[in-house]
C-alpha cells in the first residue's frame, strides 16, 4: 500500500520520546500470544470503522497481525515483529502519516473499546489496566507528527 503524500512539516513533540515502562510481560503470560492476537484483531475492526481507515492496507487482519507482533514482543514474548520486520522504530514507520491529535484520540478510543472488554474477552488482568493504557497513551503521543493548533 503506498503511503499518503505528507503536506505538513513533520513535528516532533519537545519532550523527545516517552520515558514510560513497558506494560507488564504478566499480561503476555495471562493472554498468551494467540491473545494478543485476538485483541489486536478486534482493535484494527474498529479502525475499520473509524476515518483513519484508509491508512491501513486492504487486509485489516494482516494489518493487525503486524501491530500484534510488535505487542507480543513488547510484552516480553518473542521477537516476531523483529524477525519479520526489523527493528521497530515505530516512530520512524509512522511518519508517512500525518498524525495529530485528532488521529491519536481515534487510534486510543478503538484501542479504549475493545480494553473495556479484555478482562472478559482475553482474560487481560485487571491489575495491568493503568500500567497498559498509560503506555498506550504515551506511545501515541509520541506517534503525534503534526504540530498541534497553536
């Protein structure tokens, strides 16, 4: 899938990345990867719903496939999305997007609704809800490349 044409000067939010602890490798261990998986899915069939749609390639699954990749590494599993993709400097992989806040808080509600479900759904430990959406709220920040309205 080609990536769209930027038209803004890419913004780099003054704090510089996000000094945040990862989410818990407990959660991988409740979840399992397959879990991981499946929450993943969920999330990218609400972006499905959403106007960032046209960001992502034709097969949402595969999409999903690759962003659960790097949660399962992240979570401490093994390294799929390395060994697939390389390293993950997401920030640099997101540039082609033009990203602001209005994006982020879509990108953070799909992931929100399907959260509010995880515990049943996935068996996602309640104790490792803030610690998560902490990191989810701190990495999507830094995914922000477009300067916000002065």
């Amino acid at each position: 899938m080609p990536h769209p044409e930027r038209t803004k000067p890419i913004y780099v939010p003054g704090d510089g990345p996000p000094q945040i602890d990862r989410p818990s490798p407990e959660i991988l261990e409740a979840l399992g990867a397959e879990g991981v998986f499946r929450m993943l899915e969920d999330v990218y069939e609400k972006l499905e719903e959403t106007e960032l749609r046209p960001w992502f390639p034709d097969d949402m699954r595969e999409a999903s496939r690759r962003s659960a990749a790097f949660f399962v590494q992240l979570l401490g599993g093994p390294s799929l999305f390395s060994d697939q993709f390389g390293p993950p400097r997401m920030r640099m992989r997101h540039v082609p997007f033009e990203i602001d806040e209005a994006a982020r808080s879509i990108w953070l509600g799909s992931f929100e609704s399907v959260l509010e479900q995880a515990e049943e759904r996935y068996g996602f430990p309640p104790e490792h809800f803030t610690g998560f959406r902490a990191f989810l709220d701190s990495f999507s920040g830094w995914m922000v490349n477009v300067a916000p309205d002065p």
